[in-house]
C-alpha cells in the first residue's frame, strides 16, 4: 500500500467549515461531490473509478482520506456526499447501529468479501484457527494486523478469545505494515499469521490461505456496499441510480487493485482502468 495522507475527522471539519462558513453546507453544489475513503487498496480503487467516471460526466469531485470512523461520522453529517467504504452486516455492524438512522445505504457494489487470518500455504499443518495453539511459539505468540480502531482488529481479537489463544497479541500497525511483515517472512519461508480479506492484491503475489473459522468468529462474508448522505440521497438520485448499477466481482477488481498497488500514481492507474473498461462503464450510467 503506498503511503497515502490520513486526515483526521477534526481537520477535516475545520477546513469545511473555514471553506464555507458553517459545517452545514459543505460542497453541496449538485455538480460538485465529496467522496469519503479510507486507506485499503479496494476503497482507493475504487473511489478512483468513480472518481474518474463523474468528472468525465461533467461533476467536479473531492477525496478526502478519513479512517473508517471518520467515514461513518462524516456521512452522518453531510459532510461526505458518498463512501464506498461500508462492509456489513458484520464487519462495520458497530458504526451500522450508531449511525444507521443518519445514512444511506445503497445497492453493494462487491459480495462476499471475506475476512479472517491467513497463513502462508508452506504451513502445512495450521489450516483452523485452533492450530494456531500449536505454532504460537514459531510466530513469536503474535498476530500482525492493521490499523488501531479498525474493524478487522476488533473481529481478530475477538477471535483470539473465542479460541482460547491467551499466548497470542495482536499487533496493531497498518495495512502496509503488515504486508510488509508478510513480505518478509514470506520470502524467508518463516511462519507468520497476519488479519486478512479480499478483495486484496495479497493473494496474487503470496500463496496464502485462511484459516478454518469454525465459531464463525470474523462472521460470514460481507457485501461492500454503496454509502450516502441523506442530503446527497435526495439531490442526487441520478449519481446514485448510476452507482447502484455498478456490480464489481473478483475478476474485475484483482488486475484494478494490482495496478492501483503497483502504480506510483493510484488515481492514474484506476483512470487506464475506467478507459479500457469504457464499454462496462457506459452501461453502469445509462439513463
């Protein structure tokens, strides 16, 4: 994951409200449109994807880089327009149940998006979440995760109680410092176990697989789903019709992620994908 700038949500309220002279009205141009996103690969495709699809349309949109909290409480607001952010019913449930009566929720625009922990495919012999017990020692009685407050980090630690691992912390990083964990020991061939989900580029450039989860701890897969503001949802029905057209799945989205990972400029990258997917594209914004 390349290094992108993290606002925070009070920063974020204080240029909205030095731009416009109060938090209510903020880019609430029909034609101008705010987008919500967070720092995972998949939510930075594909806000790019949009991103490039509505100025082509003749809207001027704003990124704004927020955690997953900020997202939620930005939207709620109306202060964020649109976030593709949302996983539900089980990963974002905690945000889902404060600000549900604040928010839309849209159409998904990816199913079964999975969570879990993974392990390289060399370790033969831990492929359930109980096997971990017995490897606790080989991985220093860690688990690598991401960012602190992220909802996966929850669900992992979770996890570790319902599953008696006492031996085992979670290590709180980010997304790119657990790939870079991942990297490492993968290319040793060292046991590690890292928080994982996809869509993730992860799994084309590592042989990793999850683990077992027979208590159903990190839940059944979720739906990544479309995210408004009740302002947007009643000025904008045109965006959002479009938007609830948009159906992505795993082989549409593995070559976007990779390309937005491997490029020094993600927004391109996500452009050249818009490009040469014109055709698909078109028939998500019929009228």
């Amino acid at each position: 994951m390349k290094k992108l700038l993290l606002i925070s949500m009070t920063c974020f309220l204080l240029v909205i409200t030095s731009a416009c002279g109060n938090g209510n009205g903020a880019f609430k141009d029909k034609k101008t449109i705010t987008i919500g996103m967070n720092n995972y690969t998949e939510n930075i495709a594909y806000t790019y994807v949009w991103k490039h699809i509505l100025e082509d349309r003749g809207y001027k949109v704003r990124t704004v880089f927020l955690e997953k909290a900020g997202v939620w409480v930005g939207t709620a607001n109306d202060d964020i327009d649109i976030s593709f952010a949302p996983w539900l019913p089980t990963t974002d449930a905690p945000f889902y149940k404060k600000y549900k009566d604040q928010v839309n929720i849209e159409d998904p625009w990816l199913k079964n998006a999975r969570l879990g922990f993974a392990v390289p495919a060399y370790m033969k012999d831990v492929n359930t979440t109980e096997d971990l017990a017995k490897v606790a020692s080989d991985v220093d009685n860690k688990v690598i995760g991401i960012d602190p407050g992220s909802s996966i980090n929850g669900l992992a630690e979770q996890a570790l109680k319902d599953y008696n691992l006492k031996s085992y912390t979670l290590v709180k990083s980010s997304e790119a410092a657990m790939l870079s964990e991942l990297r490492k020991a993968y290319d040793a061939k060292k046991p590690i176990v890292v928080t994982m989900w996809n869509p993730h580029w992860a799994f084309a450039d590592f042989d990793i697989k999850y683990l077992k989860d027979p208590k159903n701890s990190f839940g059944d897969p979720d739906n990544i789903y479309t995210m408004t503001s009740k302002e947007f949802k009643k000025t904008n029905p045109q965006v959002i019709k479009w938007m609830n057209n948009a159906q992505m799945n795993d082989k549409l989205i593995s070559p976007l992620l990779s390309q937005v990972e491997k490029s020094s400029n993600p927004e391109e990258a996500a452009q050249e994908w818009v490009k040469k997917h014109k055709k698909l594209v078109d028939s998500w914004t019929k009228d």
